[in-house]
C-alpha cells in the first residue's frame, strides 16, 4: 500500500501522462469511504447513548427491592452497633471508680 502510494507520488512529481487523474481518482474515493464510516459512528454513538440511559433507568427500577432491602440490612447493623456501644457505656460508667483507682485494668495500645 505505502509503495503504491510512492509510485503514485513519484509519477505526480515527473509530471507522467494520467498521473494527476490517478490522484484526483484516490482523493476522490478517499473522500466516498470516509462519509459511510463517518455516519456509522455517529449513528452508533448515539444508539449505545440513547440505549445506555434507557437501560439505566430500567436497573433503577429493578433495583428497588434490593434498595430497600439493603436500607433495611443496614439499619439493623446500625441499631447492633448502637446496642454494642451503648453496653460498652454503661460497663465503663459502672466500673469508672476501679478504672481509676486501678489503672493496671486498663488496656494498653
């Protein structure tokens, strides 16, 4: 392909008989094969965007009972969590004064 395109090259710089129609003629078909490939890629970007959103739209809805689901799941280990803490708390107020006068009983980090 590149030497073909040397010799055309070559042929265009002597000045040869046909060689100025040869390279009207590549331009030319050149410029045929860039506009389908052109409207292609357009019209792909825009269906796989149009697509894109209204699948997106679709999983949302889908998704909802797992939403809930996980709000649920979540609001359950949040209320553990505050039970633990709240039970770590009252262990803490209710053995201050042996913390204090003991501080061996301490944990060390």
């Amino acid at each position: 392909m590149t030497s073909r395109l040397l010799v055309v090259w070559a042929k265009r710089r002597r000045g040869l008989a046909g060689s100025r129609l040869q390279v009207q003629l590549v331009g030319l078909f050149s410029v045929i094969a860039v506009f389908p490939t052109i409207i292609v890629a357009v019209f792909s970007y825009c269906s796989l965007a149009s697509g894109s959103k209204r699948g997106s739209a679709t999983s949302a809805d889908r998704d909802s009972p797992n939403r809930s689901r996980s709000r649920r799941y979540l609001k359950e280990h949040q209320q553990a969590i505050r039970a633990d803490v709240l039970a770590m708390s009252t262990d803490l107020n209710r053995n201050a004064s042996t913390l204090q006068l003991n501080p061996q009983y301490l944990p060390r980090y």
